[in-house]
C-alpha cells in the first residue's frame, strides 16, 4: 500500500525564447504570426512525498509547459482567462491526488483519479486534453517516486509489472494481452531527433537578413541546423493553406533532399475544417511535391479534433490513408481516443507525456492488439509539447525507451537557449551525470545532437527518468507566479 504524504506544484521561470514558434492555422495570404499569448514563460514542476507500510518514504517529480494554446483552441476564453482556467484544473487534480491519498496500484490510481479529474473539468467547460494534461502533470510524479522507493528504472517497472498495469481492466479485448511478449528486451536509449519546422523558421540564409540574426553561436536557419547537427528527420508544420504549404514544402524540400535518406512527417495542427479540401491538398502534395511526399511517414491531426472523430469521414480518411497514414494528436484527449479513431481509419496516435503515460502504455497494447487482430498498420509516434530539460524532456526519453519508438519531435531545445534556465548546482550536476545527453557550447550546456541523435543511457537510473531533483528553492510556489508572457 502507497500513502500520498505531501504535493507542491512550483513554477521554473523561462527566459525569452531564441524565435517564435507558430502552428496551425493561418490567415489567408498573411505572413505567419504567433498569437500574442499562447503560453507563458515557465513550466509546471511537481514535488510529491510518497510513503510505503514498511515506512519507506520517497519524492517524485514531473513537469510540463502550460501552453493552454494547444490544449486549448477555442475562441471563447481570452488567454489570460485560459491560463488562469488551467492552472485552478491542475490544482483541482492535485487536490483529488490528495483525497485519494492511500492506494495499491498506481495504474488504478491513475485510472479512477483522471475519471474524477476529466468530470470536473467538463462540469467546468474545459476540453477533454485539458483534463489529461492536469491528471498526467500528478500521474508522472507519482509513478516516479513509486519507482523509485522500488529502486526501478521506469522501465525496470513496466517490464517487472511493479506498477500494476492490467489492460483489460480499460479494454476488455486486451483480457488476453501480454505486455512482455511486445516490450523491448531492453530499453531504447539513441533516438533519432525530429527537429521541429515551425511555420516561422527561417529555412535558408536568405529566409534571415543580418539585421534579424540573434548572432548568439547556434544554428538559426533550417540549413544551419542540418549542417551542424546531422539532421536526417522533420517534423513540418502546415497551416492550412494549400498554395502556401505546397511552396515552402518544396522549400523545405530543397534544403533536406541531399541529406541521407531524409523522413519528413507533417503537422496540420487541426488547421483543415474542411476533410475534402484535406484530401484535395494531399493529392497536389503528391502531384506536385513528389520528391518530398516520397520521404513523408504520416500526416499528423490535420482536421479539427471534432471532425476527427465524426464517422460520416470515414470513407475519405481511408482514401486518404491510402497514400499516407493519419495520425491523431489534439484529437486524443481520452483514454478511448485512439481506439475510436482507428475505427475510423486513423493509423497512428502520438504519444505525449502530458497525456498520460499509462494511456500511451494502453495505447501501445492496442497499436499490437489491432495489427495482430485487423491486418492494419497501427502504430504511436513520439511528440512534443515543448519539452524543457531537465524533468519533462528527460521522462519522455524515458517514456520513449519504454514504448521502443526510436525517433521524436523536439522543440523545447532550440527555441530555447540550452539550459539557461536552469541554476549553477543544477547545470553542475548536469554536467556531470548526464554527459551522454548534453554538450558543452558557448559557456553552456547544449542537447547533444551528434549525426541527428541523441544517446542518453544516463536516465536509466531508479525513477522515471530523473537522476536528481530539480533545485526547488528556487523555483516559484504556483500560488506566488507573476505570469510573464
């Protein structure tokens, strides 16, 4: 029996980012312009005290970036009033976490407590990704300091089932699955990195006159970045706007066609309300960016999150799947998502930490459970709510390593300055236990990206990816924020 003994959620302030990141839609012939307030400059951190019977006691941490942004698109809540509205769901999950403070199985805890998380956020008009996002934020921290008074990696717990996760009790039809017969022997620890092309990044030299350049040692083009870091796979963002996606992907194209086998995955960001003029641009992409749809592995959440789980599409999307597999991202926001998307025609979901990593673990078991029983292609792919080192971007390398998929969208990294962020003690340690995972460059600490990948054998250590907590004197209690945009 666990004992939840104590929850704290802080805030670790951000300094401005290197450039403006911009996804989804965009106005019709308009240069591509950031919304004024898409998320703030800090991220969540979570210190929860956890106890066993025998008296054992541990802490575990988690930690995302509140980009109510992306959880959230509608146009009915300014963004002040978003964040705001966020921020009293996460700590109505911590107070749930706290009510149900003594449990056996942290898969069931998970489980029962996102329910009562997910209805009191729907009693509260948020969307259902919102609600994810506040139950993983505790789920995280959780299961991290379970492991960790177990003295298990998180992938040591998985594969030891020391977590208690039983599929079946969330899908009947997995009553026979086996988790070990499909987990990787050993946990992945090299991802290929997918470096993020927002609708605002400068491809070429030309894309940035002198005047704009930051000059502050790190790559600011999209050639520099593959030059310097090997780059083989892109995440693109497209925003809704054929003509104009169809010239800079051919751009883009441009830039990556000479690099050894280039992979290429695209983000619509639910930028088509439309499925058939969805399907329309796929048929020029291909007629007209051969080269590119070539090299493209799948399409990622490029209707409304609404119109992706509207069966009257399903006809189109499997016409659609045909040439390239669809993937679901925004339009995952519970645990029966995936499943009723593959219905539909869907081939993929994302796996994201700030959606919970015992979904993604569900998810895993049906991606095998479907192939196996469906003869479709299912699969889960790795992405990225702005992951900032150390806590948040390290769990998902962990969660990546767990789930064996071998390459990942990151952006956290390069819109950001290394590790700035981070204290002297911390980067010390840094420094010191994690030299497989970061470099030093221009006085800091930098992600290592050596032939486009990343190794970090570092995070298997007990826990869930975290080799030492983050310094929390100085970060800020969450009631004390002064929010900066």
């Amino acid at each position: 029996m666990w004992h939840i003994e104590s929850i704290n959620v802080f805030v670790r302030e951000l300094p401005p980012d290197r450039g403006s990141f911009v996804i989804g839609r965009q106005k019709s012939g308009a240069p591509p312009a950031p919304p004024k307030k898409r998320r703030p400059r800090g991220f969540l951190a979570v210190r929860l005290e956890l106890a066993d019977d025998k008296g054992n006691r541990s802490c575990g941490v988690s930690g995302d970036r509140p980009s109510f942004g992306w959880l959230d698109k509608r146009p009915d809540y300014p963004p002040e009033q978003k964040l705001q509205r966020l921020l009293t769901l996460v700590d109505s999950a911590r107070n749930v976490y706290l009510k149900h403070s003594r449990f056996e199985s942290p898969f069931q805890q998970s489980l029962s407590n996102a329910a009562e998380v997910s209805k009191i956020g729907r009693d509260a008009d948020h969307e259902d990704l919102s609600c994810s996002f506040a139950s993983a934020l505790f789920e995280r921290a959780m299961i991290d300091a379970v492991c960790r008074i177990q003295k298990l990696s998180i992938f040591e717990a998985v594969r030891q089932n020391k977590l208690g996760f039983t599929p079946h009790t969330a899908f009947r039809e997995l009553r026979n699955f086996r988790l070990e017969h499909f987990l990787p022997l050993r946990p992945l620890t090299t991802f290929n990195i997918r470096h993020t092309v927002g609708l605002a990044d400068p491809l070429t030299k030309s894309d940035l006159p002198e005047s704009k350049r930051l000059n502050d040692g790190e790559p600011e083009t999209l050639e520099e970045y593959v030059a310097r870091d090997g780059l083989r796979y892109l995440k693109v963002k497209i925003s809704g706007e054929p003509e104009a996606d169809l010239a800079r992907l051919g751009k883009i194209w441009d830039v990556v066609s000479r690099t050894n086998q280039p992979v290429i995955t695209l983000d619509g960001n639910e930028s088509y309300q439309d499925i058939d003029a969805f399907a329309r641009f796929v048929a020029d992409f291909e007629e007209k960016q051969l080269g590119l749809f070539q090299h493209t592995a799948f399409i990622e959440q490029p209707l409304t999150r609404a119109l992706t789980h509207d069966p009257a599409t399903a006809k189109t999307v499997a016409a659609i799947s045909e040439k390239k597999p669809l993937v679901i991202d925004e339009a995952d926001g519970t645990l029966n998502s995936f499943h009723d998307a593959f219905r539909i025609g869907y081939s993929g979901t994302s796996h994201k930490n700030c959606k919970g990593f015992f979904k993604s673990l569900l998810n895993f078991c049906l991606t095998r459970h479907f192939e196996i029983n469906h003869g479709r292609v299912a699969f889960q792919t790795g992405e990225d709510l702005s992951n900032m080192p150390l806590v948040p971007l390290h769990q998902d390398f962990a969660a990546l390593g767990v789930l064996g998929i071998d390459h990942c969208e990151r952006n956290g990294h390069h819109y950001s300055f290394g590790l700035e962020h981070l204290s002297d003690t911390e980067r010390q340690l840094t420094k010191r236990l994690h030299s497989d995972l970061y470099v030093e460059r221009h006085g800091g600490l930098f992600l290592n990206i050596r032939n486009g990948q990343v190794r970090c054998d570092s995070l298997q250590k007990p826990g869930f990816g975290i080799t030492f907590d983050p310094d929390f004197k100085n970060l800020t209690p969450l009631k004390d924020w002064v929010v900066k945009w």
